[in-house]
C-alpha cells in the first residue's frame, strides 16, 4: 500500500514539476520562489520517505518497484484531468502490461 501512495505521489510530482515549469522564465529566482515546483520536491521527499519505510517493513526491492511501476497509470490519469490529455486504447493495453508486468514479478 504504500508503493503506491508513492506511485501516485510520484506522478503527482512530476505533474507539479509540468506545471511548475510552465510558470518559470529565464530567471533563477522564478526556479526557486515557484509553489508548484516546490510542492514537487515535497511529492518526491514524500516518495522517498514511503520508500524507506516500505523496505523497512520486510518489501522486496523486485517487488516494490515493479509496484512503482503504476505512477505511469497514475501519471496519465493525472494528465486527463489536468490538461485533458486523451486515453486512448493502447494506453489501457499498456496499463494492462504495467499491471500484468506487476503481479508476475510480485509473484
């Protein structure tokens, strides 16, 4: 459970990240004093941390990862409903492998 309130923190961050960009210019400053870019770098401090504790309950590298694997899914819902990015049929194919992908490594 908690690789994927990561997986999803994970993407969330990396939305932030977009997002944050987007706001910036060429200054330094607007790098450093930028909401959505800070607010990816605390997604990502979460990520670590959720790391860390998972492994310390006992989890398999090979198996958290491959859970972790899911921020794409998480990543693509998040462009759905932030900048109306299309799901489109390979994509479910391609949710269905990273699942698949996820059960047998987790077997």
């Amino acid at each position: 459970m908690l690789f994927i309130i990561a997986a999803f923190l994970g993407a969330l961050g990396q939305f932030f990240y977009k997002s944050g960009a987007e706001k910036t210019d060429s200054t330094f400053a607007s790098y450093l004093i930028n909401a959505r870019l800070l607010a990816g770098i605390v997604c990502y401090v979460a990520v670590m941390v959720l790391f860390v504790a998972a492994f310390k309950r006992g989890g398999a590298l090979t198996v958290l990862y491959s859970i972790y694997a899911s921020t794409f899914i998480f990543a693509a819902i998040i462009a759905w409903f932030a900048y109306g990015t299309p799901i489109r049929a390979p994509h479910f194919a391609g949710f269905a492998l990273l699942i698949a992908g996820m059960y047998l490594l987790g077997r």
